[in-house]
C-alpha cells in the first residue's frame, strides 16, 4: 500500500500540476486503481516520478534527490538503487501500514535471515540475495492469495 506521506505528495504534484479530475483519474487507471490509497508502494513511487516529471518540465518543481544518493558507500556495499528497492518490496509484502513499523520488520526479517542488523549494513551479494528472498515471499502470498479466491 502507498504509505501517507506518498499519497500526500501525488495530491501535491496534482494541484501544482493544476491537472483536472479527469486526467488524474485516467492515469490512476492506467495503474488499475481507482483512487491513490489503492497503489502499491512502487506504483505510487512510479506515479509520484510521472507527475514530478510534468512538474519539472514547466519549471513548477525541483528534483528532489533520490533517497541514500547522498551516501558515499564503498563499492563492495549495496547501492543506494538496491536499497530502495529492497525496502520497496518490503513494503509490498509488509502488513503493517505504518512506515515505523515496516522499518522495523524489515530489519527483523534480516537478522533473523541474514545476520544483518540494518538494510544500510548489506553487501552487494546480500542485498541480491534478499532481493530475491522477498520476490520469492511475494510470489508466494500471490499463490496463497490466488489460491483462497478460487
């Protein structure tokens, strides 16, 4: 789910943009949601890229930069690109709503898992492997969920 502060900023980005009703609920479509709160974490972070795009474009908006671009990490740690991916799967398969409280699953999930203490400790080589570690857990609630509406 698209956490608050996601959902606030595309109402932000849609008033600067000065978009009509219309045009906003067509893209929301173009994602297969009717209203914002229905995004997931990356199609709200995708969504969130569009509409800063159009902003820029008509010099309404500065790019902000991306999140952990400012962190100066050594070649054998995972990137920033990594880092953000990791926590946006986890926030796809993560039950609680709450970024507070998805932050501290997800770091559970990696002690318990990958003897890691924070996402910002990984490697290069872990962070895939928790990658796909969560790619597979999704996949998994995708089956069992598929599996409970048949």
């Amino acid at each position: 789910m698209a956490t608050t502060f996601q959902i606030k900023k595309i109402h932000t980005l849609k008033n600067i943009l000065g978009m009509d009703d219309d045009l906003y609920h067509e893209m929301l479509m173009s994602f297969d949601v009717q209203t914002s709160k229905n995004l997931t974490f990356t199609e709200a972070t995708i969504f969130i890229e569009i509409l800063e795009e159009k902003a820029i474009a008509i010099n309404k908006w500065t790019k902000q930069p991306k999140k952990y671009a400012e962190l100066n990490r050594s070649d054998n740690m995972a990137s920033d690109a990594q880092i953000r991916m990791i926590e946006g799967l986890w926030r796809e398969i993560c039950y609680f709503n709450n970024d507070k409280f998805a932050k501290k699953s997800l770091r559970k999930f990696l002690k318990s898992k990958f003897r890691v203490d924070d996402v910002m400790f990984l490697t290069r080589a872990k962070s895939c492997k928790v990658i796909q570690a969560i790619t597979a857990i999704k996949k998994k609630l995708k089956e069992k969920s598929a599996a409970t509406l048949n």
